[in-house]
C-alpha cells in the first residue's frame, strides 16, 4: 500500500457496516481518512465505529443510519456530514443489494426486482445527484462507482442485477466526462465474485427456489471449479485496490478497476 497522500480528507462511504464497504471503510482508515460511514445497520455501524478507532485513534469517524432509497434522507445525511466532519473529498458509491437466489427473470417476480433497481439504481442517483454537485463546487473531489463484472457482462439468472449495473457503467462514464469541467474524478470498479455475506448466502436449497435457474447456476460452477483456481476474491483484497485508488494524487486518476480471483476472471 502506498503511504498517505490525502491524510485527513474525508471520504464518506455507502453500504459500509459490512462486507466490501467494510473492508473498503478499513483500508481507508489505514491511510489516515477520516470516514463517514453511511448503512441502514445501525448495530454493524456502531462495531464499524469502534473497530476503526481502535486500530488508528487519529482519525475522525461518524456513522449515519441512511437508506439510500430515501431521498431526503439523504439529503439530510449529506448536510449532517458536512456540518459536523468538514467538507467531502471522496464520494465511494458502494451500497447495493443482490438477488439472494438465483432466478431467471421469466421465473421471478416484479417485487422482488425492484428491491434491486431501487437500491441500486434509484439509491445510487440519490447520492450521486447530492454528493456531486458539492465536489464541483469546491472545484475538487472524486467519486467511485462499486459496479460490477456483471455489469458489462451479463448472467443469464442475474439480469436485473446486471442491469443495475450496467446502469452505474453509463452514469459512471458520463459522469467521468462531466467530471473534467470541475475536476472531479471518477473511478468505476468492476469486481468479479467477491466472498461476502452477500454473496455467500445466495439461497439455492429452499423448496422457493427457481430450479431451473439453479441448474444454470450450478454449471457455470462447475465449469469454472473445474481448473482448481479460487474464484472468489477475498474483500479485503478488493478494499485495498480502492483505498489504492482514492489514495492517488489527485492530478492521477485511476479510470477503471476489473479486479477478480485467478480463476473467474470474466465472471
């Protein structure tokens, strides 16, 4: 890891209390930023919190209980972290959710998709549309975008789930070009299968499941476990690239992250 560029600049993170928003948060703070941490888990927040300040007590930690769904929610976080922590320098749009069971979309349900678009898609606008206005005020910052490998490459029973992420692909890069009039930087980061909680307690037992989306599933398994090559990525791996990233110069810009274990590097 390189050493400190950006010492006490604040970086507010979404989707942070766990997993890859954790690990990111963590390596983050390893490198002296302070951290806004914004999740809906207030108790995985709290134990985020003390964890931090136990490793480096130099830095500045606050945590919000912020769904990103709501708007003015948001907003009102947005105005909280600038009000008590100074203003942000890094923006790093990382909380999503995924189809917890595999499904084809011809199997699935309209309610249960837009769980996915409204966190994803709707929630990732309402911060981007709060928190980026600001860095180009102020003439400098940086936002970075958690897509994924499946946003440019779909799979077959995670099409909306790959849809929103081909939503954060086309903001991201747009946003990139916009960036350029008020020197903002913009970093999309496509991670391949990650080991999370999210990811490792994908559902595909229950007797609710689609089971022909599981078959599907359970090849493309099988087809990649095959040549005995991990591929999961651990987090905290993936949290160390994005601290990387963040931690850059800012006269340096890392544009895109694909980032994966050896053996599913396309995913």
């Amino acid at each position: 890891m390189s050493s400190p560029t950006h010492t006490g600049q604040l970086v507010l993170v979404t989707g942070a209390a766990n997993g890859i928003g954790k690990s990111i948060v963590t390596q983050l703070a390893k490198l002296n930023f302070n951290i806004a941490a914004w999740d809906v888990d207030l108790a995985g927040l709290n134990k985020l919190k003390s964890e931090l300040l136990n490793e480096n007590s130099s830095i500045k930690v606050s945590v919000y209980v912020v769904d990103v769904n709501n708007l003015k929610r948001v907003r009102e976080a947005a105005a909280e972290v600038e009000s008590e922590m100074g203003p942000i320098y890094c923006l790093v749009n990382n909380a999503g959710v995924i189809h917890k069971t595999p499904c084809l979309i011809k199997n699935g349900s309209t309610e249960d998709w837009m769980k996915i678009v409204n966190v994803n898609v709707v929630g990732t606008l309402n911060v981007t549309t709060t928190i980026f206005p600001l860095l180009a005020t102020r003439k400098k910052g940086h936002v970075v975008n958690m897509s994924s490998t499946m946003g440019v490459r779909g799979l077959e029973n995670q099409a909306v789930y790959s849809a929103s992420k081909h939503f954060i692909e086309g903001l991201s890069s747009s946003l990139r070009k916009e960036g350029l009039f008020d020197g903002v930087k913009v970093t999309v980061v496509r991670p391949s299968g990650v080991e999370t909680a999210m990811t490792g307690g994908l559902d595909t037992t229950s007797d609710s499941v689609d089971k022909q989306s599981i078959e599907v599933w359970n090849e493309l398994l099988e087809s990649k476990m095959k040549n005995n090559l991990p591929i999961m990525m651990k987090s905290d791996d993936l949290g160390r690239a994005v601290a990387y990233a963040v931690n850059l110069p800012h006269e340096v810009a890392i544009n895109e992250i694909n980032l994966s274990a050896i053996g599913w590097p396309e995913m």
